[in-house]
C-alpha cells in the first residue's frame, strides 16, 4: 500500500483552489472531458494561450511530484503512430526515427498495461509539459490537468475512471493485491489507445519500463505509408501501430504487462487484431507459456503456467472439505481467452491466461451471485481476486493477484 493511500482520508476535503503545498492533499478530479473544444484547431493554438491561472494545483503526491509544467508553450499536433517495445528504445534509433524525412515530431513515453477489475488498461508516464501538446486540445488546454499529474495524481478516460475508480477516487494499478493506487487527479480524453498518465517518477515506481515508447507525428505524409518505414527501422523489437479510433484486423500490438509479482511471472507479448474482439498472441509466448493441465474438480484447464500450482491446491481444499458439488464444470466458461473487452480496446486479463469464469448462467455481472461463500474464500486464500467484490460485480469471474506457493 503506498503512501498516497494511507493519508486519502485528510486529502478528500481540499478544495482545488488552494495554495501550492507540500502536505499530501487532493480534490476532486478537474473534468476536462466536459471543457468546450473552442474553435481553435490542432496546431493553429498560440502558444501560451491556455486556461492556467498563475497558481499550480495543489501537490497531492510530494513524494511523487515533479516539477509544474507551467503554461502550455508549443503547437498542438495529432499522433499519427505509436511505437511499443518490451525494452527502451535505444536513443539511436530514436535519432534515426527523427531523422526520416516524413517524420514531423516524436515524443517519447514509457508504457505499461495494468490489470484492473475486468481488464486492463494502458497507462502513460509522461513529461506533463511536452506530451499534452499530444493530447485532444480539451485535454491540452486545461492546466490544471497537466498540474494535477505533475502533482502525483492520476489523468484517465473519463469513462475508464468512472467505470474503476473507487468510492474515494482511488484507482489501483495491477493485479497484485497489494499494488499501487492513485488518485485521480483528473478525467481528460487521451491519446489513441492510452487509457491514462502519469508522471515520470509515478513511472519508475510503478516499474514501467522507460522510454519504451514514441508517439509519431507525420504532418501532411500519409501514417500508412511512414509506417512502412518504421517498421523497416525498429524490425522486430517493436510495434508499429496507426493510432486511430479502431484498430484493423492485421494490426500488430505490444502487450507489456506492468504492476507487480504476478505481472513479472505472466511476461509479454506481441498480439495481432484479428477482428470481432479476438486478438492472437505471438506463438512463441503461447508455446513457452500456456499449459492445457488436469486439476481437481473442473476436470481440464487451459491457462497460464503459473496458475496451475496454486489453482490446484485452491480447488484440492474445495474438494477435501466436501465443497465440489458448489462448483459446476459444465458452467465453467475458461481461462485462457485471448480477447478484448466487449466494445473496447482494452485486452481481458483471460488474453493472459490468468483469470476464469465458473458457475456462469447464476453469476451474472451487476448481481450479487449465487458462488458460494465458502469457495470465494478458498479462492482469496490462494491467491484469486474475486469478481464479486468489484463496484461492478462479475461474480462468475477470479483473477490471480498474488503468487502463492502451495508448498
């Protein structure tokens, strides 16, 4: 539990209008999904003409605060592409990259993907000064957002904040069960297939590998086509992605899940869009990572190696103290389920092989649940976060979220 969490009760109460200070202090999230758009467009702003007002946001996070960005300075412009890699990218590339004659402007990010209740998101760390000039102008235009992260809070998708934060406007990032959580800070539109941001010292602790990532502006040059170019530089360390609204069947994209212990033991992988919410990892990760196994009770699993020990030694308790008839193997809907979530971008943590789905057709999301008590809690104990206990209940479904040795 990090120290933003434990001082959350002193912290809901300031008001946003108070002084820059160094006591650990937040208010409610600044909106700049309901900012008007203005008549500006991408590119033409001015550079300095912004809403700041002279006083920063108060600093939520002194222990992950940087400095504030001050005034917006710079044009806004579109990210055309994107380019993820597991590792940093090499300065060297990124000076060829720049170098390619229709490559207008970069900006180097580092990203991570974080399991969350049902899913996981894809969260920045950025320079607040430098990467808004990416961001939709709403987002761009409001200062206090870019002070707000600079200030150690969290700047999300307003609907992905609404739909996981909690009843404070804490949000926790990863799956372990005792990984971080920030306050959000603010609800803003963000770049194509970035769900939110953060600071670059809020980045390094959350363990997300830095500089792994450029967002590419191509001006008047046509993204497919210096796409072509790109992938001819990076190769296969990396992938090239045309941001965009949706991504086409064919698209390569990067999964590096971040957060924590089990997220280290899952690993990453390369993924192709295949259409209608399917995704295909890259074979080799499937070959060097998921098992089809027998365990107690369920019968056959397909699932991420990891899970077996401490899955079998869950469901070997729920048979020893007389609990299988509470669990139906023909309403068991799988584990490893390489996919996005239902109308989004957003990949299900099943796409790792590490969550399933039991006792379906009486354990519907938005209910309470009909699983009994008793196997919810044998599954806590091993080491599974359980649906249920989500604002928005999915009582069929537990996730691992913390390794657990059977021995």
């Amino acid at each position: 539990m990090t120290r933003v969490r434990r001082l959350r009760g002193a912290a809901a109460s300031v008001a946003l209008a108070l002084a820059l200070t160094t006591a650990c202090t937040t208010g409610d999230p600044v909106d700049a999904a309901g900012e008007p758009e203005g008549t500006s467009s991408p590119g033409t702003r001015p550079a300095g003409e912004t809403t700041a007002t002279d006083t920063p946001a108060p600093v939520a996070d002194p222990d992950h605060a940087v400095d504030p960005p001050g005034r917006r300075t710079g044009t806004l412009v579109g990210p055309d592409l994107r380019i993820y890699s597991k590792e940093p990218l090499s300065d060297e590339l990124v000076e060829r990259i720049e170098g390619n004659r229709r490559v207008e402007r970069v900006e180097r990010i580092s990203l991570g993907d974080f399991g969350v209740p049902n899913g996981v998101i894809t969260v920045a760390a950025v320079d607040p000064a430098t990467y808004r000039n990416y961001t939709p102008y709403a987002s761009a235009e409001l200062q206090e957002v870019w002070d707000r992260v600079a200030g150690g809070e969290l700047a999300i998708d307003k609907a992905v904040g609404r739909r996981l934060q909690d009843d404070e406007g804490y949000l926790k990032l990863g799956n372990d069960k005792d990984a971080a959580e920030l306050h959000i800070g603010a609800f803003a539109p963000q770049v194509p297939q970035v769900d939110a941001v953060v600071n670059e010292k809020w980045g390094e602790d959350l363990g997300i590998e830095s500089g792994n990532a450029l967002l590419v502006h191509t001006g008047i040059h046509s993204p497919r086509e210096v796409r072509k170019d790109l992938v001819r530089l990076v190769g296969d360390d990396a992938s090239v992605t045309i941001l965009g609204p949706n991504l086409n069947p064919g698209a390569t994209q990067t999964a590096v899940l971040t957060g924590g212990s089990v997220a280290e033991a899952v690993g990453t992988f390369r993924y192709t869009v295949l259409g209608a919410g399917r995704i295909a990892p890259e074979q080799s990760w499937v070959d060097a990572n998921i098992r089809t196994e027998p365990v107690p009770v369920l019968g056959s699993m397909t699932c991420h190696r990891v899970v077996f020990p401490q899955l079998r030694a869950a469901l070997l308790e729920i048979q020893q103290r007389g609990l299988a008839d509470e669990i139906n193997p023909d309403e068991y809907a799988g584990c490893f389920y390489p996919r996005f979530i239902a109308g989004t971008q957003q990949l299900s943590l099943h796409s790792f092989g590490i969550a399933f789905d039991i006792n379906v057709p009486g354990n519907q999301r938005g209910t309470v649940g009909e699983i009994d008590r008793d196997v919810v809690s044998i599954f806590k104990r091993w080491g599974f976060a359980w649906g249920g206990d989500w604002s928005w209940t999915d009582p069929m479904h537990f996730e691992m979220n913390a390794i657990v040795d059977p021995e």
